[in-house]
C-alpha cells in the first residue's frame, strides 16, 4: 500500500514540478550566467564584437562615466536594450564598471559599440545557450521522477492484486 500511496504522492509533485522546474532552472543559470560573466574592454570608447545570435551582450562603461556616456549599437538587426541598466556593477582590470545596456542580435554579425563621454567600454557575453539547457534539464528531471513514481505505482498495485 506503501508504493501505491508514494507512487500516486510522486506523480502528482511531478505533475507540479513539471510546470514549475522549467522556469526555475532556466532563471539560475540565466542568473548565473549574468554574475559570472567577465567583460572584456573594447580598449577605448569604441570598438567591434563578433556577435553570435544565440548570444545576450552586456555593456559597460566605468562607474564614473556611466552618468554622462552615450552608448550606441551599430551592426546589421540590433536590439538595443537601456530599460534594466546600472543594475550589474562589475570590475574590469580593477576599475568598478557599471552597465549601460544590453544588445542581442538575429545573426551572427560584427557589431560596433560606441559609448560617447566614456573612456573605455567593455563588453561581456552572457549566452542564451545555457539558460536553455537549464530549461531543458528542469523538464528532464521531473519527467524522469515522474517515471519513477509511475513504475512505484505499478509495483504497488501488482504487489496488491496478487496479496
């Protein structure tokens, strides 16, 4: 009665889980790929990144030009993002930076960042792959839970026919 009563508690939480995990998984890594992302200076107040499309890019000036600097994105399809900046201090070589904004593309392409009224600015790929694969894995663990709970129940409810 035990594997029956478990196995039903299992596939329910799963069920649960199923509709929850995907989005908690995906939000750690997408968090954790945001903090743990290093820029790397453009060595001046312009430069060029090779974007990749699957690719979400932060920007960052020094924390004493952020208030002054005047960014822009030049590149083919550019999506220019300034709606969550100053959020993600960082450092770079030792000097505090603070973002300006965010850039994502739809293909592949060499982008231009400038930032007018900053010294230097700097860039860090933060990925879009890997919040995906933290999606993926937040569907895969409940689904294979869920077959565990489902063979627990069979199990228990053969064990109690032939009983």
């Amino acid at each position: 009665m035990k594997r029956i009563i478990f196995g039903v508690l299992g596939i329910v939480a799963n069920g649960i889980g199923l509709i929850v995990m995907p989005f908690v998984a995906a939000f750690a890594v997408a968090i954790f790929a945001v903090l743990t992302a290093t820029p790397v200076s453009l060595g001046g107040s312009s430069g060029t990144v090779d974007a990749t499309e699957t690719s979400l890019y932060y920007v960052y000036v020094p924390t004493a030009d952020a208030g002054s600097a005047t960014c822009t994105v030049d590149g083919g399809t550019v999506t220019w993002d300034t709606a969550d900046a100053g959020q993600l201090p960082t450092a770079v070589d030792g000097t505090e930076y603070s973002d300006v904004g965010t850039f994502q593309v739809s293909t592949a392409q060499e982008v231009t960042v400038t930032c007018e009224g900053a010294e230097d600015v700097a860039v860090s790929d933060v990925g879009f792959l890997g919040t995906l694969v933290g999606g993926a894995i937040g569907i895969a663990i409940p689904v294979l839970l869920g077959l565990v709970a489902i063979a627990l129940l069979i199990w228990g409810i053969i064990a109690r026919v032939r009983s």
